[in-house]
C-alpha cells in the first residue's frame, strides 16, 4: 500500500503517460458512460473466460481498452457497494452499511450528503449528467442529477415501474430493454456543448431471474458444469458459515419443480442447473442493450472520446461450495468485472492480471480521467497509471467488511483483509470465529488454517494488518442495531 503522497504523485504523472495519440490538451473532456450490473460475477462473460455464456458486447469494452483481473468489491452487498463506486469511500465511512428493508427507505435518509459523489462534482465542473435503471439507495437521487429515470428499489422485470423526479410511469417490456431504452434517450437528447456522464444500471442479474422472451428457451440443451466445490460440507468453518442461510439444496425459488422429497444433493444440483441457465439468459438481454449504446457511440462519433465503464457492484455464488447469493468473502461473491474503454488515451487489448483494484477506485479515476480534482479524502486510488504501466506502486491488500445483520440469509457481520496469496476473515461479533485460506495452495479456499498451528505466525501477522489497515482508514465499528438474542430472520435477498 502506498501513502496519500504517492499517491498524489501518481496522479499528477498519470495523464502524462496515458499519452497515446497527442497530449491531454488536444481533446475535450472526456465523455463518461459507467454501466453496471446487479451481482454479475466476474466469470460471467465470456471476456473473463466464460465458454456457455457468450457476451460480445461487454467483449467489445475490454478488446477496445483494458480488463482487470484482480477486480473486488469491499462489500458484497448491494446499496453499499453501490455507495462506495459513488463515493471512492468504504461503507464504515460512507455510512451505507446494509441494504435496509425495503422501498419505505426511499423516505428516510439516503447517502449523507457531506461525502460528495463523482456524478456531482463532474456536474459542478460541467458535466450533463444522468442515471438511469436500478439506484437502489435510501433515497431518492440528488441534485448531482440533471435527469434520472430509476425502479423504485429492486424494480421488476417485465412491464417495470419506473420513477422520474417523483412522477411514477409503467413502461412496457423486459427491464434490460426498458433501461437502454431510456440510455438511448439520453444520449440523444443530451445537451450537445457539454460533456455527459450516464450511469447506465441494469437490474439483471439480481434474482429472481425473468429472462427476456427472446431468451426464455436460450441453452436449454446445454449441460451446465458442476463447482468442484458443490459438495462441500463447510467442514473446519466458522458456525458463522455453516448457520448461514444461502445453502443451495434449500434454495426457495425452484420449490415448484425440484421437489422437497428429493435427497440434498440431488436437489442441489438440480437448483444449480435452473438457476445459471437463468442468471446467464438476463445476462443476454443486458448484453444487448450494451451494444446498442455503444452502436449510437460509434454513429456519432463520440466512441473516441467517450470513457466506458462496465462492472457490477457484487459477485455471487453459482453453487460453490453448495452456496447460492454473495456477504461472504469467498472469492465467487467479492470478485467483480472491470473493463474500462477509452480510446483516445488507454490502448485496446490491455489486461491488468496483477494489481488488486476495489469498487472504492472508480471514482478517482474517473474523476482524474476529467481533469477534475480528486479529494483527499477518498480511500479509493487513481487506476490510471495502471492504464499504462505495470510497475506502478499499489496496494499488496485490502479491507473487506460486512455489516448487514440479522436479515436475510442470516450471514453474520465480518470484516477480513486479502493480500495476493493470504485471505483472513473475522466475525467480530461474539462468538468470535477465523477463518484462514493460502489462495496459492487452495484458490478454492477448501481448508480453514486459522486453527492450524503451523500457521499461527501467519495468522497472527494478518492479524496486525488488518488492524493497522483499519487503523489507515478509520474503521471503526459503526452505530446500528446489536446482534438480535432471536437472530435472524429467513428471506430472499435484498
């Protein structure tokens, strides 16, 4: 990791070597669209390997610029991921710890209004800016917004509500569809002397899984592979793990065709085949609707100095270790895709296969792609200089947190901290448990070593990191609800 004064010198170096055809001076702002998905994993699309599922637009993102490899959310949950890409802020300091309850939070207190957002100083340095498609925070959008289009909270796929600065609209179709259609709409009619920035957010593929009719029937004579780890019987893992209510053979969406009666594994593996059929067939239609934005970029020419951004704001378990849903840190729930295309200043084809980059690192890098000042206070780092160089100085780990609990799925608040070979996770609430994994020798984090003596130097090391790394950042337990004596509720996913 490196201080805020290297940092400071990496930013101020940063445009410079981006320098691919003429200098900074020679182009105007940079347009900004920032696309995102909801609990897309980052082995779902065909660009990061995937060979079921084919995805030749968000392909089209990373061949034109670069892809991450090494790419984590600091909170695998949604609202608070979301707030962190805003904010360039973890969620102990941004102050969205869990999702909430549901849409009555649309009336309560959203993103504190002292951690500003990238949207909003793009905005105040300029910037024609819109959101459209999922928000999912607590309240409504601010005024970082010239125009906004969004589902009320989770939204619905077919036929979905939609909101416009409080006026409540029905549009027809599938939610993907719905959503690059409003993208269209801005681009089209945006104010022509301004540079723009488009938060374009799809719903998919957060459950429960409609596809779009034209997809309904896609890979249904495809055999989906099994995880190696489908089987696995959390064995050496915290109660914490084991007491959490994600495990796939109980899954409750499927209880109409894959019977109760049935013995677990074969219900597991049943649910496995229904669900990422379904999770990949979203995934088209989002697809799709990508590349018709990126059809009108290159109609109006706007595709060389336009910045694209797809992610999404969480992983998700595709039944690894028996598990469906994200929170946990295993590496299927915290590792996101991160393309990034820019033309005019990053070369096509790159890929960054070793720097560790977090959600908390959109917003100085967009921020410094405009030419806009970074704030000190942000926690993220400028991924700039990676855009050009591999021997930058960066983080060798990072900070993971989890704070929503009792709710659905009953996964207990955590916090842990990854470096490139070592993964140290703890829940700090009583009881206290550890968990340790060697992701050199065990990728598939198979075998928890925290109670391995031969370790006990190890552990006690990340121990001290973690510690001072939260020290760095300020961490310290947040105000909210104490863990409940009548634990947690059962439900879906929010």
């Amino acid at each position: 990791m490196y201080s805020r004064r290297e940092a400071l010198g990496l930013i101020g170096t940063g445009i410079a070597g981006l320098a691919v055809r003429g200098s900074a001076q020679d182009l105007p702002p940079p347009n900004i669209i920032f696309i995102m998905t909801d609990d897309q994993r980052q082995d779902a699309m065909s660009a990061y390997g995937n060979t079921i599922l084919e995805t030749p637009n968000m392909d089209r993102i990373g061949a034109g610029g670069i892809r991450f490899t090494e790419a984590f959310t600091t909170n695998s949950l949604c609202a608070p991921s979301r707030a962190s890409f805003l904010t360039g802020l973890y969620s102990h300091a941004h102050g969205v710890w869990t999702n909430g309850d549901g849409p009555q939070f649309y009336n309560g207190p959203g993103l504190p209004e002292e951690h500003p957002t990238f949207v909003g100083m793009l905005r105040r340095a300029g910037y024609h800016t819109g959101l459209v498609g999922k928000w999912h925070l607590k309240s409504m959008p601010s005024a970082d917004f010239d125009q906004w289009v969004i589902f009320p909270w989770q939204g619905e796929y077919n036929d979905p509500e939609l909101i416009s600065k409080g006026t409540h609209l029905r549009a027809r179709g599938h939610a993907d569809d719905v959503v690059g259609d409003q993208a269209v709409e801005f681009l089209r009619h945006r104010p022509k002397n301004k540079p723009f920035c488009l938060l374009y957010q799809f719903k998919s593929p957060h459950r429960t899984w409609l596809p779009a009719e034209r997809y309904k029937n896609a890979l249904e004579n495809v055999k989906i592979p099994v995880p190696r780890t489908l089987e696995d019987k959390l064995e050496g893992r915290p109660e914490a793990v084991r007491a959490a209510e994600m495990a796939l053979a109980d899954m409750p969406d499927y209880r109409d065709r894959v019977p109760a009666t049935l013995p677990p594994s074969e219900r597991r593996r049943r649910n496995l085949e229904i669900m990422v059929k379904d999770y990949y067939r979203v995934l088209m239609s989002v697809d799709d609707n990508v590349g018709r934005v990126l059809d009108l970029l290159d109609r109006e020419g706007l595709a060389e100095n336009t910045i694209v951004v797809y992610t999404s704001d969480n992983g998700f378990f595709l039944g690894e270790h028996g598990l469906y849903d994200k929170r946990l840190m295993y590496e299927p729930s915290i590792r996101i895709p991160l393309l990034v295309r820019y033309p005019a200043r990053i070369p096509a084809g790159s890929v960054d296969r070793s720097h560790m980059v977090l959600n908390v690192d959109a917003a100085p890098t967009l921020l410094q792609m405009a030419g806009v000042p970074v704030p000190l206070a942000m926690h993220g780092r400028s991924m700039l200089p990676l855009m050009r160089r591999s021997d930058v100085p960066w983080r060798d780990a990072f900070l993971y947190e989890y704070y929503e609990y009792p709710a659905g799925h009953c996964v207990r608040k955590n916090r842990g901290i990854r470096t490139d070979r070592w993964k140290l996770i703890h829940f700090f609430e009583q009881p206290e448990e550890w968990e340790l994994y060697d992701l050199q020798r065990d990728p598939e984090e198979m075998k928890n070593l925290a109670r391995d003596p031969a370790h006990s130097a190890t552990l006690g090391a990340l121990k001290s990191r973690l510690s001072d790394l939260r020290r760095e950042l300020r961490d310290f337990d947040p105000p909210g609800p104490a863990r409940k004596a009548e634990g947690c509720r059962d439900g879906h996913a929010v």
